[in-house]
C-alpha cells in the first residue's frame, strides 16, 4: 500500500520484496578521460594531505555538491553523481572509504573528502578538499577546471540539478536559518549517499543521524517550490524520537515495515533534523495526529494563517505544513514545531506557526544535508 508525502517522499508498507532499477547511460568517452583528470587531482590532494601529517587512512566522502555561486551550494546533478561515484572508486583503491553510516561513528578516526563543481566559460571547475574530522579545520584543497572532453557525453541539463533556481532559493532559506544559527551540540544527518545524494524515481533513501547528547529529535522533508514542510521522524510508523548520545539512528530501520521511496519532480529538496534535549511543546497534537484524533485548529487561534487544510494538514500518516512562507519557514527551522502551545483559553486550540527559540530548559541543534532526483545516473 502506498501512503504519498505528495509526489516527493514516499512511504512504503513492504508486503512484498522490493527491487529498485537504476536507469543508467554511458558517458561517449566510457568516463576514461574523467577517470584520468579525478585521478590526478586527488593524487593531489592525498598527497598534500600527507605532507600535513593529518591524513587518516580511514575516508568518508560526505558528497560533491553542486556550487551555485561562491557562497551557495546544494544539491548534485547527474555529473556530480557521476564524479561522486568515481571519487569513490578512485580514492578506494588507497583508502579505506567508509559509508555514510560508518562515517558518522568513526568521529576523529576519519578524514573527511567533500567538494563541489561549478559551471564556468571555460567548462566545470572542480574543487576537492580534505577535512578533519575531529576539528573540522580544512587541512588539504585542490581545484581543476575539467576538460571539455571529459565533460563531452554530458548534456548542458545534466550539467546542474534539475530546476537549479529552487535549489537556489532552497539554499538561501538554509543558509539564513539552519547555518546561520548556532547549535549547542552536535548534530549530523546524512542519507545513505551521503550528504548531497543523487537519487532516481523509484530508489529507496535512508537517513542515518546521530547527536552528541541524548536528545529528542524531528526530522523534516522540506519540498521548498511546493512550501511544504513534512515531518518525517516521528510519524505513524515510528513514534520513538529519542536518540541516545554517541548512537547512530538508522530510519528507517533494517526491520520496519516501512521505506522512503524517491519520486518526482525533478529537483533538489531537503532533510532537515532538529533536536533538543527536552520534548517538544507540541507533541500532545503530533501524538493526537498521528493517532488520527487531531483537533482542527480554529480560524481564531490560528492568528491569520488559516485553518488545519491551510496550516497543517490532519490526514494521512505525517503532520505536514502547507503553504509555508519565508516566515513561517524559519519559525518552524527555529523551533521544530509544526503549531504553536495551546492558548491558556482554551487548551484544544493551537496557533499554526511556530516561535523562535528552544523549549524552555532545553538546549538545541540543529543539521539539514540535500538529496536531489534526476533523471537519470550513469
């Protein structure tokens, strides 16, 4: 039985073995001359690396992410899934490369390898950094503009993620909220490709998250060019939100009865954790949601935002927020609510839009990675 998160993520109860094809197509020049110019600007990078004494034997490539300009990246296309993959493959045959999973409990014990790829005049520049993993200080970079050849079994629209602009726009919202605040702990949240993931229609997707204290976590789906916020952890399938310090959350788990399953549009979204070391002021409406006994919010008590089909929608398996705006964005990023406390007049009303700062007593973090649908990978 499907249960949409309309047209992005979808939840799947697994009645029976799922396999999932992944469409591929050959570069003209079967990736040799890519395979060529990666190879010597990580033979590059390793090697500075190396003469800093800092490099790990043990690597986790976190992802090479799509640069818009010199302060926004987000997202991959099918050339960054293409150059992710075979840094991978390169940076195996010296390394240990670690998944996305393992990357998060090895903590100090690992060098991290990111990067990202601009489209210039003279072609894509790609740049590749190395990153320790106990300080985050960055310790090795290098850059290259590709050559054309590399780059010539490539369309132009395979060259950016599909409907660039909304990534932009989505980066931006991210960029003022989630970086932009500071976090009392620590706080990663990874897909299982990583942090700026390439997934095709069809392809299941994992979050893998861990916390530095014991906190209680939300996780959102965030589709930016259709406003909505989706809570994606807890939902109706896993309601546990509590996550032990030091441990790496897995969801879904090997053994629920559910999975995340990418669908169009095209484009980049999304998947931003929140976490706090007390409960959050609104878990009495999610549970009663998620019970399927959720009051309506009334016209009054949402303060101009509009009813529960406007504000938070009461259907389904997932407390979602519709319509969101720029403001109503960064209240929710702020607080990880989806309505504000009940009103002391009337305890089954709720405001549909959340306030800045922590639960009271409690201290917060807050992590967001980037997954991005393409048509295609090769």
């Amino acid at each position: 039985m499907y249960l949409p998160l309309k047209k992005y993520l979808t939840v799947i109860v697994i009645a029976m073995s799922l396999v999932v094809g992944h469409p591929r197509s050959s570069l003209s020049s079967d990736a040799t001359v890519v395979d060529g110019e990666l190879t010597q600007l990580i033979g590059s990078l390793l090697q500075q690396g190396e003469e800093t004494g800092r490099l790990r034997k043990t690597l986790l490539l976190s992802g090479i992410a799509w640069e818009a300009n010199d302060s926004l990246a987000a997202g991959t296309s099918a050339l960054g899934a293409l150059l992710n993959r075979r840094t991978k493959t390169i940076l195996s045959e010296s390394h240990e490369v670690l998944p996305p999973e393992d990357g998060l409990r090895s903590k100090g014990l690992t060098s991290i390898v990111g990067g990202t790829f601009r489209v210039v005049k003279s072609g894509v520049r790609l740049s590749l950094k190395l990153v320790d993993a106990a300080t985050g200080n960055v310790f090795s970079q290098v850059s290259q503009v590709l050559s054309q050849e590399a780059l010539s079994g490539l369309t132009a629209s395979e060259l950016v993620p599909p409907d660039s602009d909304n990534a932009v726009a989505l980066a931006t919202l991210l960029s003022r909220t989630v970086s932009a605040s500071s976090s009392a702990f620590k706080l990663r949240i990874s897909t299982d490709r990583g942090a700026n993931g390439a997934y095709v229609e069809g392809d299941p997707l994992t979050i893998f998250i861990e916390t530095e204290r014991d906190a209680y976590v939300r996780i959102y789906h965030v589709a930016w060019k259709d406003r909505r916020f989706t809570m994606v952890f807890p939902n109706k399938h896993e309601r546990n939100n509590f996550i032990r310090s030091g441990a790496v959350r897995r969801i879904p788990e090997e053994a629920d009865s559910f999975v995340f399953e990418v669908s169009k549009p095209y484009g980049v979204d999304a998947i931003v954790a929140i976490a706090q070391t007390e409960p959050f002021e609104d878990d009495a409406y999610v549970e009663s949601h998620l019970d399927g006994q959720a009051e309506v919010p009334s016209e009054e008590a949402s303060e101009g935002v509009g009813t529960a089909g406007q504000g938070v929608e009461v259907a389904g398996d997932y407390v979602v927020a519709t319509e969101v705006d720029e403001e109503r964005a960064k209240s929710i990023l702020a607080k990880g609510l989806v309505v504000r406390e009940r009103k002391e007049s009337d305890p089954k009303s709720y405001s549909l839009s959340g306030s800045v700062g922590a639960t009271p007593g409690s201290t917060a973090a807050k992590a967001f990675c980037y997954y991005t649908t393409v048509p295609k990978l090769f």
